[in-house]
C-alpha cells in the first residue's frame, strides 16, 4: 500500500530556527507545514544581535538588505560611575570588511522585526505560518511520521516524511522524545523588557553598577523601534513588578537618579539563565533545532544565530534526502551542530562570568565566521591540505570578474540551492555537468578571472585544482588535477550522481 504524505516535512515551531529552515525547504520546492501553537507573532526584542556568519545567510536567503535596513549597529556601551561620571567604549571591536569576510560588525535588530522579515520572505515564496496550530502528539515509524494536531479548525491527523521540533526551550517534541537535557542553571534571574522611556539619550547603551550582579541595569536604545530594552539581575525568590511603575522604581534605585521614567511597557519577561545540550539531536525520523536542542545565557549574541545556523544545516540535507540522496546524510546534522552547541554553551557561559565582573568584551569569537566541520563525512581532500582553505572550513568570499567585463563575487555564485563547483585553472570538461551542481572556471581562459588574486590567495589552490563548496557554503572538497574521480564518487554519494 502506497503512503499518502500530506507534506514531507511538518516544522513545529515559527521561531527564528522555524522560519529559516521553512525558507530553505520553500526555495528547494520540498512541501512542507510551518506551525506554531501561539497565536501570533513573537513581539518582543529577546535575540537583538545578528552575528557576521548570520548576515551571510541572510544574504543566501535574500533578506540581509532588508535585515539592515530594520535595524541597525550596536550604539558604543556608556560605563556610569557612582558619582554620574561615565566611559564609552564599543561592545565589541570594530575590524574593516575584507574581500573574504564582507560582514565583520554585528548588526542590532530586535528578534520580532528579525522574525517579520523572514515571514515577509516565506510569503513571497508562497508560504505561511499557520498560527494557533499546535503539535498534540506524534508517532514515527520506518517510513514516516504521524502527527496529530489542535487548531483554530478542529482535530487533524496529518502524515509526513520527517518532523522537525524547533518549539523552543521547552520543547514538547523533545519531551515527547524523552531526550534528554542535561546542564544547569547559572545562578542568574533577569528580568528583560522592551520599554518607551524618558531621560536617556539613544546615542549609548547605558550601563550603571556594572560590577555589582545586585545592582547592575543596562538600558539599550533598540534599533528599528521607539524602545529602549531594559536588562537586569533580580533576586531568584519573591514576583518582580514588571508595570511602567514597578521598573521606573527599580531604575531610580540602581542609578540614583529620578529623571528616568518608564511610560510604556511592551514586553517584558523574568527568566532564569541556563545552559543545556540535548543528547540528540535526531530520534529516527523526528529532530531538534534551535532552541529545543540548546539553551544558555544571552551573553554573546549566539543563540538566535546558532539556532539559524542548525536550520541552515538541517533544510539542504532534508531536501537531498527526500530528493533521492543517501538517508546517510541525515546523519551529519547532528554531528555537525551538536559539537558547535557545545562550544557556544562554554563561549556564552564564559562572557557571563565576565559579565558579572563587569568587564565583558566581544571580539572574534561570538562571530562564527570560524565556525566549520573538520572531520566530517561530507570532507574530502586528495591529496590532504596543510594550508588555505581545508575541507569543511566556512567557503570565504573573493571578488572576480566575468569575462563579460562584470564584477562578480563568490557569494553570487554561493547563493542558491545548489552545491558550487570552483576548477581553478581546469579543464572544463573533467567533472561533467549534473543536476543540482553549478560548475565554475577561474583563470585565463575561464569563464571567471582572479584578476585581484583573492581568490588564489584565500583559497590557496594551485592550477588544476577543484574547490566544491556545498550548499549551505561550507568546503565539501578539495582536489587536485588528478583526483577527479575521487571528487565524482564524492558527488554520487551526495545524490548528485
């Protein structure tokens, strides 16, 4: 008996991670649902940063001038004394775009505009979220997944491929999966919230008592919006007045001033700090993204990046599966991002320890433009590299010019569904044309020329050698002249045969 699938994929959950990974699978042409069990649209500005990396996906999905333009940059953080004295310095450093990394500033933009963008995007790719939807239950066998769900309409029942949970900390996935969350909770209750004020100017990021976890505030002007977001440190036990009133009252108290007043509040919430890894990240045919696999300080600016960057991974594989690859590749995801997560949890725990002392710095770090998968099945080099650009190393950008006489860049040839094939200096003809696979030629008789080196120099390839890069542009394959044949079962075992 033939399965009848309502769609391939059922993402529960329109977060961040969510939308991303619905965004991908639409540009694909993978059929999918995106559900989410509240009934509109998050509102509040809780993930404000976008790290480089992010921007450059963003960039692949067609959103980063939009992005932008809803935004903008981290204002220089204003240190108060006690006596109403005060230092400015930048949050993090400011380092000049290169050729390989165009995007070297984080970009501030509250979550909910970051969100309204991607919905924007989804719909022009014919989507949307269906809000009020909520997961109730799921089954999964060898073939598929059966999942019941609750909305506005009633019951149904729909049947689907692969069930992805990106619902949040508290994922009902992961609990439904009885997957394990190990971690702790770092001694830290805070309270954030999105607030109109008076008093202050929006030239700064104003921090008071910033050695003091007792008394520390910090009021930063949120690009994009009339607000400020207010963060603070607040006692674990006893209910904290989240009104106009109760954090006017909390602000008088931490900067002894009386001249700073709430007038609205927007959104605001009390939470505890955690840092948690799910065991796994894939149960047969059901997975976690974002935040249902990881959680951990807001220190750093990495978590609505992380969570992106799992979607970004997870949606190229899903779609080769389902298009007829290896059900092999699945497995990557895990042990691709898994070990990432773990590295952000110890980088975001590391910066609020900082934080507590009052002396957190952001550099290269929280970028994640160094962020790669040595080690991964899906790397190849013959013969092994000892310099330039590795397999599984983040694909850098360069400037070219087409033989046409127009200026071209590798992230122009990045975007897309498709895996990107760079021969530097090759025979065209050595790796025949296939689906799903955009070949490139660089050099003299090429159809690109290298003419300012950035290409040669950043990579570090030779004449004759070929640079694969995958979808979500990372290095897949690095090979010379001569190991073409190993490249070809490389691109068969991909589903590109």
């Amino acid at each position: 008996m033939t399965q009848q699938f309502t769609a391939d994929v059922l993402i529960c959950g329109a977060g961040a991670a969510g939308l991303a990974l619905a965004i991908d699978l639409a540009r694909r042409g993978v059929s999918f649902r995106l559900v989410e069990k509240m009934d509109r649209p998050f509102h509040g500005s809780r993930g404000k940063g976008i790290q480089p990396r992010t921007q450059e996906i963003f960039e692949d999905l067609g959103i980063i001038d939009r992005i932008v333009a809803a935004g903008g940059l981290y204002p220089p953080q204003r240190v108060y004394q006690a006596d109403g004295s005060f230092s400015e310095s930048e949050i993090a450093e400011h380092v000049a775009p290169t050729p390989a990394e165009p995007y070297h500033i984080a970009l501030m933009i509250p979550q909910s505009l970051t969100e309204g963008v991607m919905r924007e995007r989804l719909g022009e790719l014919g989507h949307r979220v269906e809000f009020g939807c909520e997961l109730t239950s799921f089954e999964q066998d060898q073939d598929g997944v059966t999942a019941r769900l609750s909305g506005a309409a009633g019951e149904e029942t729909m049947r689907v491929r692969y069930l992805v949970g990106a619902d949040g900390g508290r994922s009902f996935v992961r609990h439904a999966l009885d997957i394990g969350f190990p971690g702790k909770t770092l001694g830290v209750r805070a309270v954030v919230a999105d607030i109109v004020l008076t008093g202050l100017d929006r030239t700064a990021w104003h921090r008071f008592n910033t050695g003091a976890m007792d008394r520390q505030l910090a009021l930063c002007p949120l690009a994009g919006t009339e607000f400020f977001q207010l963060q603070a440190p607040v006692p674990f036990e006893g209910e904290v007045d989240l009104s106009a009133e109760g954090l006017s009252a909390m602000i008088a108290k931490r900067t002894s001033r009386d001249d700073i007043r709430v007038h609205a509040v927007h959104w605001a919430s009390a939470y505890q700090m955690n840092a948690r890894l799910a065991d796994r990240y894939r149960h047969g045919r059901v997975f976690l993204a974002g935040d249902a696999a990881h959680i951990h300080p807001p220190t750093g600016g990495q978590g609505l990046n992380t969570s992106v960057q799992d979607a970004y991974n997870l949606g190229w594989k899903l779609a080769g599966v389902i298009g007829g690859a290896p059900a092999s590749l699945l497995d990557t995801y895990e042990s691709e991002r898994r070990p990432v997560a773990a590295g952000m949890l110890g980088l975001a725990t590391g910066l609020l320890e900082a934080a507590k002392r009052g002396d957190i710095r952001r550099g290269r770090e929280v970028q994640q433009l160094d962020i790669g998968y040595p080690g991964s099945p899906l790397a190849l080099e013959a013969p092994e590299r000892i310099a330039g650009v590795l397999a599984g190393d983040r694909a850098p950008d360069a400037p070219l010019r087409g033989a046409a006489g127009q200026p071209r860049r590798l992230f122009e040839l990045f975007k897309g569904p498709h895996w990107t094939l760079l021969g530097y200096e090759v025979e065209r003809d050595a790796v025949p044309a296939r689906g799903g696979l955009h070949i490139h030629c660089i050099g003299a008789d090429g159809e690109l020329v290298d003419e300012g080196g950035h290409f040669r120099s950043t990579y570090a390839v030779s004449p004759g050698e070929w640079v694969l890069v995958r979808p979500d542009g990372y290095v897949g394959a690095v090979v010379g002249a001569q190991q073409t044949d190993a490249l070809t079962r490389f691109l068969a075992e991909q589903g590109l045969g």
